[in-house]
C-alpha cells in the first residue's frame, strides 16, 4: 500500500533531462575548473583552484543537509 502511494506522487511530476543534470553539470565544470587552475601555476591560481574544488564540497554537504530534513 505504501509504495502505491509513494508510486502515484511521483507520476504526475516530470523532470526535463536538464532539470535532472543542472546541478550535477555545474558541480562537474566548478571541478574540472578547479583541477585544471591549480595545475596551472602557483599563488593566485592555488587559491582560485582550491575556491572552486570546495564547490563540490559544499554541495554535498548541503544535499546532505537538505535530504536529513
């Protein structure tokens, strides 16, 4: 019975493929960004490179948050 219900929620919403890949899109080129600036020099573009792989970091831990709630 429960998993009918849970079943007929989620059949009335539809997800568009960008919809479903937007967040995962952006994380993937903040990181790719990140990789690619820290391999590029030193100083400013450690800082740059570390700014950006912490995207993905906060990311997560917000998904984490959001989905305890």
């Amino acid at each position: 019975m429960a998993g009918q219900a849970e079943g007929g929620a989620m059949r009335g919403h539809h997800l568009s493929l960008w919809q479903v890949f937007r967040a995962p899109t952006v994380i993937a080129a903040f990181s790719l960004f990140g990789l690619i600036a820290a391999l590029l020099g030193d100083g400013l573009w450690d800082l740059v490179g570390a700014l950006t792989l912490g995207v993905s970091v906060l990311a997560t831990i917000w998904a984490l948050a959001a989905r305890r709630r």
